[in-house]
C-alpha cells in the first residue's frame, strides 16, 4: 500500500529542492569563479582542494545544483499541469 503525501509534504520537498539547488550553483560555480579570478578558495572549493580533487570539481557541484533546480522546475511545472485539469 503507498504512503498518501499531504499537499504540504509535496511543498517542502519542492521548496528543499529550490533551496538546495541555488545553494550548489551559487557554492559550486561562485567557488570556481572566485578561485579562477582571485586565485582564493573558499567554502566547496576550500573543503575539495583540501580532500585533493581537482579545480573542475567546483563545477560539478554547480553543474548538480543545476540539475536539482531542472528537477524542481519539471515537478513544478508538472504539479501546475495537475491542478489545472478538471
């Protein structure tokens, strides 16, 4: 038998999607502007350089921010779609 969700469950997983994806964009792709402009690392940058992965690591957790906000546009989008049909 499948668990019912009630509507603010889908809410908070969807706001949890947003937030979390604006966070790997902005920590990913900022850490490797700010790394490549300034030659200074900080935050995602700062933790993977110490664990010794390379400069386009940062952009991989950019590049999954991106994906996670993809995925929460299409839930979006797909739950405006239900709400529409009668």
């Amino acid at each position: 038998m499948a668990k019912q969700f009630k509507k603010s469950d889908n809410y908070s997983g969807q706001g949890l999607l947003w937030l979390f994806g604006a966070i790997l964009v902005i920590q990913g792709f900022g850490s490797a502007l700010t790394e490549a402009r300034w030659d200074t690392s900080f935050g995602v940058a700062g933790l993977l350089r110490a664990a010794h992965v390379p400069e386009w690591g940062t952009l991989l957790v950019g590049c999954a921010g991106v994906g996670l906000l993809a995925a929460a546009a299409h839930r979006h989008q797909a739950s405006r779609q239900a709400h529409r049909r009668p």
